[in-house]
C-alpha cells in the first residue's frame, strides 16, 4: 500500500486534480505509513535508552575496575597501554617504510623495463628485493590488528596472545633473512659496476627528497663512494631489525604486569619467541658473512687441483693479510700460504697447513715456522711488529683447537675426560651446578635471570682449560650467592652441546608426538609416546636430561615462590634442550610446540621416567636407539635420580656394556 501510495503522487492523475484530494487507498496507505513509523520510532526511543543505560552500566564497571587497581596498579595499566601505544605507532612507521621501499625502488625499477635501459636485469629484482612485497601485505593486516586491540581501551587485550597467534604467519620472513646477504652484495656490485644505472637511480632518488628522513640520517656514516646506497641498504635491512622492536616493546608492557596476571604467560612466551628470532637471524645473519668470506677467498686462490673452503661447515674465516712476500689466508682449522700473482691478486696457493697438532715457532729474527707433521710452512716478515702480530693469530688457533673442552662437545667427549664418572653417564658440570643450585630452588627468578656475563666467561674458560677452580663457585665471589652465575653456566653448557639432548635426529618426532597431543588431547598416548622416544636417546644425553629435567621438577614445584612454574621454565630451557639441525624461521617460531613438550617432561616426570613404565613401553618397532655411546634402551638399568646420584646392577656385563661405550 505505501509503495502504490507514493507511486500514485508521481502519476498524472493526480498531478491533475485540481483538489488534491487523495483516494481512499491512499489514505488508508498513509494511514499504515504513519502506524509504522510511529512503531519505529518507539522502538528506536526504548532502543537509545538500553544504549544509555549499558554505557552508565560499562563507565561505572570500568571506573570500579579501575578504582580497585590502586595508585600502583593504576599507573602500571596507564605505562603498558602507553607502550602498547607506542608499539602501534611503531608498526604503522614500519609499514610506511615497507611501503617507501615498494614504492619508491621495487616499482621504479619494474617500470624501467618498458625502457631502453632498465635500472638492472630482471633476474636482479628477487636477489634485491626478495619476498618484501609479501612482508608488505602481512603488516598492513598486523597493523589493523593492532589498531583493533584499543577497541577495549584502557583494559587491552593480551596483546602477547595476538603475537602468539601470528607466529605461524612470521614464518613469511624466512625467505627475506636468507636473502638478506645476497641483497646487500649484489646492490654494492649492481651500484659499483660502471656507467652503473642503479647509481644514477640511487642518486636520483635521493635528490626527489622521498626518503625517510631519520634512515637517511642513520646511514650517512656508512655511505661510500655510491650516493644513496647506504641509504637503500639501510632501508632493506629494515624487516631483519623489527623482530628486536618487537622483543622490545612486549617485555616493556611485560614489566608492568604482576607474575601472577592472567596476561603474564602469554607475554613471556611472546618475548622469548621474539628474541629467539632475533638469535635466529643474528645467527644467520653471521653464518651467511662467514661463508661469503670463505668463498670470496677462495674465488681469489688459484691451484693445480679444484679447491673446496666450504667442505667444513665449522671452518671460520680469521684473517688475510701480507707476510712478507707471502699473502695469508688463516681459518680456524688451517693456515693457506700463497703467492700474489699481482697485488690484488688472484693468489696461488703454495702450502696448505692444518692446525691440528700443528706448531708454530718463531726464532727471534724475522722467521716463522709452522709444521704440522709432514707439512711445514717457513715464513719471513718484513718486521717484528709483523711477525708477532700473526704468530699470536696462528698460536691462539692452535690454542682453541688443542683445548680439552668441556663446552661445545659432544657429551661422550667431556665424560672421557679425567675426573668424569662415565658410568652414570652425567658430565661433572652438571651435578656440581645442580647441588649448588638445589638451596636456590626458591629463589625468585632462578634460570630467568642471567648471572655477571664476566664472570659466567671465567667459569668456562675454567671448564675448558681444566682449571683446579672449575666448579668451586665460592672461589669466584665468596662474598655473592652465586646462584645466577651457576644457572647461567649450566644453561649455556646444554645450549652449547653439538647435539642437543633430546637429539638432532628424533626432533621431528619429538615435534609430531606434541602436535598429535595438542590435537587429541589424549595425555596417556602422549606420555607413551614421549617414554619411547626416550628409549632411544643415547646412553649419555637420556641420563644427563633424567638428571636435568627431575631438578627442574622440584624447582617448578617452589613456583608460587620463586615465580618459575614450570611453563616458565619451559620457556628458558626449551630451546636448549631440543632444536633442529638446520634452523630456519619456520622452526624457530614453531618453539612455542617444543616449550609445551619440555612442560609435558617437567611436569610428568616421575611418569615419564619411571624405570617400570620404560621397560613396559620399550618398542622394538619403534626403530633402534639412536647411535651413540649407547643408547638408553641398553642402559643396564642405571637410575639417575634427582640428586645426581646413580647405581647400576653389580653384573659383569652391565659394567662391561658401558666401559665399551
């Protein structure tokens, strides 16, 4: 009725009625029209007043809330929605500069293909560039993520919670961090090369006044004879700072929350995930600048036969540099004398040395003689200063080789050295660290916090060389209580381990068994699985994580005191207990799913240790044990408690078992 209502006012029946009376349909219509509107507007008043009385409803709840915070809880919520703040900003910062660096170098250079002379080859663009447009995309939703988060102002949500969410996402940076190196070098080489035209652009750039002015700031100081590049390198390093930022921003907001806040866990999971992709990349970021320097020398040697520098993945790069009529090329395993062909080279190789057991000597005159069994290397310096200056460089190589260590080997190499009980398969360092740490076992931020970095170094050094002090903590500060320091020295003596405890090899299943548990939810599966995963560790790591994993117990057991329960703990021991051999930004960010494992093993301990349900769950289908010294499953029953102590069955052939592994 109300649409032929207003139809029949537009029609030209009624623009003709000169009376303008209206039919009785359409004043029934109107009629309606006017019932319905009546009845909305009602509604519409009832509706503000339910509005007005939930929003007096929501200020009185928040300003109770907020009265019952106190003048401390009051000023902490005000500084971590400050900083929360200040992470928004920052994010919105980083998307203009993702955005600078599309828009004003990625795209520029795409266009200059539909001109004669393109800024560089297309196959340059994804060794420059890499995934950066992908990054772009992801931050602009992060952003609206963020931006969402004040939506509940001034209680925020868990802001570490959202980060956890996102991990899986950050795996997108993967692909940059790898790239990262081959970015920088291939922009200095596109940028040197001459009548370069990545020259001109940079330059260009840099006269259009679009670049960001603090960067631009920044990266005066690294400038070199190219304008702009800097500048331009600068601005690609940018994605690789951001996980610090991050890590930053979130254990500020941290700070202002109470141990005992709901909000806590997911903002210390958060934090350690985000300083584990900051190791991550420093890692990779040293790896990949080590092994260009590698290949960058050996591009400039030349020899009869092929030369491979890369056949040793732990071969570090020290120095190159002029001996006399010689050039130097010194690794951490081994010494190349060449020959210079001209003076930048190439250099023809003349000996080749390795270090192990190798001796340097030097006479008092301008000699220097380096043997290593039937190889033997003579030099002659042009001075003292010179002479002195490398035999120290070669001697400390020797020196770090030689070393007996006890950091940075495998565990059947430190229990061969004297002193060590081989038969409870627990090196020394870590029942001495765990018997002076069980007194500390209440102490607030035990594991968490780290002790004088001064003198944690001293210890190992301590360790390595053998030192009569090594494990006498009164010795360093009889004066301190230590216990920080000695946390510290055993957390870094399992981080430091080739191979983890929990094993290179079985970490896909470690990974696999916590998954399917998250899925299922079925805890006895899941610490069946866990138990024969055990099994097959070798001899050495099962017992030394027994002995770990059961202190780690009765620590998380003073949680309400010492403020380590034992997902904290999980957090700090996770990634030292378990990690893969080959890291990448995918198993990085996936280390909340190891540090929920490592909770499962602090947690179920005596289930998971005890000696009658290993044996019950000893699957031979399961796959031998994992080569080693031996493996668990041929442990002869030796049980490690969490004391340190250890006994074994008084059977020859028990006995005999071990001393052979």
């Amino acid at each position: 009725p109300a649409i032929s209502f207003f139809n029949s006012l537009s029609s030209p029946e009624f623009k003709g009625n000169a009376s303008g009376v209206l039919s009785p349909d359409s004043v029934e219509a109107l009629t309606n029209i006017s019932e319905i509107t009546s009845t909305f507007l009602g509604a519409q008043r009832k509706m503000d007043k339910i509005v007005l009385v939930q929003r007096f409803v929501r200020s009185r709840m928040v300003r109770q809330r907020y009265v019952a915070l106190g003048d401390d809880g009051r000023k902490k919520l005000g500084l971590r929605n400050k900083r929360a703040l200040e992470m928004l900003q920052s994010e919105r910062r980083y998307v203009q500069l993702l955005e600078h660096l599309v828009k004003d170098f990625l795209e520029p250079v795409r266009q200059s293909f539909s001109t004669p002379k393109p800024i560089m080859e297309i196959q340059d663009i994804p060794c420059l560039f890499a995934n950066i447009e992908d990054i772009l995309v992801f931050h602009r939703e992060t952003s609206g993520i963020f931006e969402s988060i004040f939506d509940n102002f001034p209680y925020l949500p868990s802001v570490g919670r959202v980060f956890l969410d996102l991990r899986e996402k950050f795996t997108i940076y993967g692909v940059y961090v790898e790239n990262f190196k081959n970015a920088v070098d291939s922009a200095a080489r596109l940028a040197s090369a001459k009548a370069s035209p990545l020259a001109v652009f940079l330059k260009q750039t840099l006269e259009r006044e679009v670049c960001d002015p603090y960067l631009l700031e920044t990266s005066r100081e690294n400038e070199s004879g190219v304008p702009g590049l800097a500048y331009f390198c600068a601005l690609l390093r940018t994605p690789l700072d951001r996980f610090k930022q991050y890590a930053d921003s979130l254990e500020s907001m941290m700070e202002c929350l109470a141990p005992n806040d709901s909000q806590y866990t997911d903002f210390s999971s958060a934090v350690a995930l985000m300083k584990q992709s900051v190791a991550f990349v420093g890692k990779r970021l040293a790896t990949a600048d080590n092994r260009a320097r590698i290949m960058d020398a050996q591009r400039r040697m030349t020899s009869q036969g092929p030369i491979n520098l890369l056949d040793n993945k732990k071969r570090i790069f020290i120095r190159e540099g002029h001996f006399g009529k010689d050039h130097l090329f010194l690794f951490s395993d081994s010494l190349i004398q060449t020959k210079p062909v001209s003076k930048t080279g190439p250099f023809e190789i003349k000996e080749r040395v390795p270090l192990n057991n190798a001796q340097v000597r030097s006479n008092g005159d301008l000699k220097l003689d380096l043997n290593s069994g039937a190889l033997h290397c003579s030099l002659v310096a042009k001075t003292t200063a010179q002479r002195d200056e490398w035999t120290a460089l070669i001697s400390g190589a020797i020196e770090e080789l030689r070393m007996n260590r006890v950091f940075g080997v495998p565990l059947e190499t430190v229990l061969q050295r004297p002193g060590e009980d081989v038969e409870s398969g627990v090196p020394s360092i870590v029942t001495k660290c765990i018997e002076f740490l069980k007194p500390s076992a209440d102490v607030v931020g035990i594991f968490r916090l780290s002790g004088t970095k001064t003198v944690v170094d001293q210890m190992v050094k301590d360790y390595d060389e053998g030192s009569p002090h090594a494990g006498d903590f009164a010795h360093y500060d009889a004066n301190e209580a230590m216990h920080n320091e000695a946390s510290s020295l055993l957390k870094q003596f399992v981080r430091e381990l080739p191979d983890p405890l929990m094993n290179y090899a079985l970490y896909k299943d470690w990974i696999d068994v916590q998954k399917e548990y998250l899925l299922k939810k079925d805890q006895q599966q899941q610490l069946r699985s866990i138990r024969r995963l055990l099994l097959r560790l070798p001899r050495p790591n099962f017992c030394t994580l027994k002995t770990l994993v059961g202190f780690l117990a009765e620590v998380a057991k003073h949680g309400a005191v010492n403020m380590m329960n034992a997902r904290n703990i999980a957090i700090v021991f996770g990634p030292n207990l378990l990690r893969p051999e080959v890291e990448t930004m995918e198993s990085t960010l996936s280390q909340p799913v190891v540090n929920d494992l490592v909770r499962s093993l602090i947690l179920k301990f005596d289930e998971l240790f005890d000696q009658s349900l290993l044996d019950a769950d000893e699957d031979p289908s399961e796959g031998d044990p994992i080569p080693a010294a031996a493996s668990a499953a041929e442990k002869g029953k030796i049980a490690v408690n969490i004391d340190g102590d250890s006994s074994s069955p008084a059977s020859s052939s028990s006995s005999s078992s071990s001393s052979s592994s």
